[in-house]
C-alpha cells in the first residue's frame, strides 16, 4: 500500500522546499503524493489540485480583492484532505494558507500535520507558535535556534538544515573567468536592491548615492547588478545612473553565481540573500527601509537587535546593517569601505553560518524526509 502524504506550497521558495522533501521521501519510503505545488514537486509525481500561482500573494492590498477566491480554495483544499484521509499533511511555509487549512483539518480528523518553515517568533509576534501549536503537531525548522522555541510552544520540532546549504556555489576559476568577460580589474561591488517593487523604488538612490560615495575612493570601482525577475525594467532604469558602469545580470542567467563569487563586497536589502552571499564567501553590508508606518509598527514589535541571518546564526554582529532610519547613503558607503579595507571577521562568520545550517552534513530535502517518517 504505502504511506499517503497530502503536500501543500504556496510559492516558488516552497515548492523547491516541498521537491526536495519528497524526493527525500521517495528515496526512503514507498509513498505516493497529493495536493497543492509548482513545477518542482510535480516533477516528483505530484498532480497539483489547481495553479499554485494563484496562492502567491503577499500583502494586504493583494489579498482583499482575492479574499473570496482564497477562502475558497482554503475550504475546498481542507475538505480534499478530510476525504482523502492521507497519513500525514505536510504545510510548506504560506501560514496565511497553510495554516488556516491545518485548521480546517485537526477540527474534523486526527490526521497528523506537520509544517515545514518555523514561524519567525524569535524576530516578532511571539504569540504566532501558540496559535499554531492548537493544529500542528510537527514543525520543520530551518534554523537550529527554533526548535526550543517551538517546543515551547507545545509543538515537537526538528531542525533539518537550510536548503541554502544544497545550493550550488560558484568555484574561484568561474568567478576569475566573470572579471575577465566584464573586464573588471578593480574592486568589485554586487549590489542587490531587492525583489519588490516598492524596496527597490526605496533603496536605488540611496544604493546609487553610496556606491558613488565608494566610488570617489576607489576610481576603478565596478558594480554588478544580478536582478529578480519581478522588477528587471525597474532596476535597469534606476541603476542607469549609479556609477561603475553597472553590469545587469538578467533572471536566470547562469552567470549570478559567478557574480556573486566574483564580488570583494555586496550591499543588499534585508532577507534570505544574506545566506545566499554567506554560501558564496561574499562579504555584505545589509541596507534597507520601509514605508514610514510599516517602520513604525514593526519597529516597536521587533525583538532582536539584528534582521541579517548571519549576525543571528553566528551569533556575532560583523555585517554591518543600515536599517529604517539609519539607512543613509553616507553611513552605507563607509561600511562598504570598511569591508573592502577588511573582511576577514565576516569572513569567520559567514563560515560558521554555512556550518551551522548544515553544510557538509546531509542534504536538507532527505533530513527532512527522515523527519517527517519518525514523525509518523
């Protein structure tokens, strides 16, 4: 017979999440597959019940208009889990969706759920574990700080490694062959100004104006630009003026990997692009800003003196971060001078962020498979 697991993602980070997990799972266990997911985990035997596109939106302006449409597929995906009655549902991330679905399930069945990407409690609304915990009996974690915090909560919980640890990572010759196809000499500066519209409309004069500020010291400067796909036209129109004479790397060109093993240094908006530089060995000096009242609430919510992943995994303040207020052109480029000056203290911390998340151990899809079948 085999196990049955209904799977569900609601975004690209997740679906990528969710293809390694099974695949893990195929490897380990007879097992077959239902639910909600991308081209990822369909490409691991998964039918997707309907688009998963239609559940990637993020923010409350998005949402509204979408609210009826969402609200039913919550109920209608709930109710395939109920008639299905699989071993086990596994939720990836997307707790506006996945959660209220675990919901809809535990108040009508016994069936064991298990969601993969701990909230973020450790940074804001502590309270979110509890609320979670009245549904899900299993969590995955993706940081080796959560599982007390979801224990805590009344939820057993298994750190399984990042899948930034299974990313492939460019070699020194590819990142020597990227400086000699730009014909860069000099230093070499990756800028990452986002993957949202409204942080990059935020952040590109205040990244322009501290990369000129770099500039003035160091006359050979080059800049590199690797874009996201949601703002491409936005960033090439905005970064026309930045100096440098920037180099845009397009979505999905197999150069960023290179770029980003290429760079002395990068200045990046908040997220997980941090660990994503950390894997390549790249320094960062992290900027980012917000809408006034969003700076404003979340301000006074968050609880951690740091939003850079690998200040908090190495448990070390080396990156530099210029936040809310505090991003200001003059004061990025000198942390950007300084980390050109020296990088060696990052060079440390970005090591033991990449050890601490698993690196070297295996891989995080098969972790979490062997999770999810003691779990069961």
């Amino acid at each position: 017979m085999g196990l049955k697991a209904f799977v569900i993602a609601g975004e690209p980070s997740g679906d990528k999440l969710g293809g390694a997990l099974m695949s893990g799972l195929k490897s380990l266990t007879n097992i077959s597959f239902d639910g909600v997911g991308g081209p990822l985990m369909q490409a691991q035997g998964l039918t997707s019940r309907f688009d998963m596109d239609e559940l990637s939106v993020m923010g409350l302006a998005e949402i509204l208009p979408k609210y009826r449409a969402l609200k039913a597929r919550i109920n209608q995906t709930a109710q395939a889990v109920i008639d299905t009655q699989p071993d086990v549902l596994i939720t990836i991330d997307s707790p506006d969706f996945c959660l209220r679905v675990a919901k809809l399930v535990k108040a009508a069945s016994n069936i064991k759920t298990i969601h993969y990407v701990a909230p973020t409690v450790w940074a804001w609304r502590a309270g979110r574990a509890e609320k979670m915990a009245a549904h899900i009996d299993h969590v995955l974690a993706l940081f080796p700080f959560e599982p007390p915090l979801m224990q805590a909560a009344g939820m057993c919980c298994d750190f399984v490694g990042h899948p930034v640890v299974a990313e492939p990572v460019a070699s020194d010759a590819e990142a020597k062959a990227f400086r000699a196809f730009h014909r860069i000499d000099g230093p070499m500066i990756l800028a990452l100004p986002g993957s949202r519209k409204g942080e990059v409309s935020r952040l590109s004069a205040r990244f322009g104006a501290a990369l000129n500020a770099v500039a003035e010291q160091h006359p050979g400067l080059r800049v590199v630009v690797p874009c996201a796909a949601p703002v491409y036209e936005m960033v090439q129109t905005l970064s026309a003026n930045w100096p440098g004479n920037p180099v845009l790397i397009a979505p999905g060109d197999p150069q960023k990997a290179a770029a980003f093993r290429a760079a002395n240094v990068a200045l990046a908006a908040s997220g997980t692009v941090s660990l994503e530089l950390a894997a390549s060995a790249t320094p960062m000096v992290i900027a980012h800003d917000m809408a006034w009242l969003s700076r404003q609430i979340i301000g006074r919510m968050l609880k951690v003196d740091s939003v850079t992943l690998v200040n908090l995994v190495a448990e070390s303040r080396t990156v530099p971060e210029f936040i809310g207020a505090n991003c200001v052109p003059s004061d990025i480029a000198k942390g950007l001078l300084q980390v050109l000056d020296d990088r060696s203290a990052q060079d440390e911390a970005m090591a033991l962020t990449m050890q601490r998340l698993g690196r070297g151990g295996e891989d995080p899809g098969l972790r979490a498979a062997r999770a999810v079948l003691a779990a069961l």
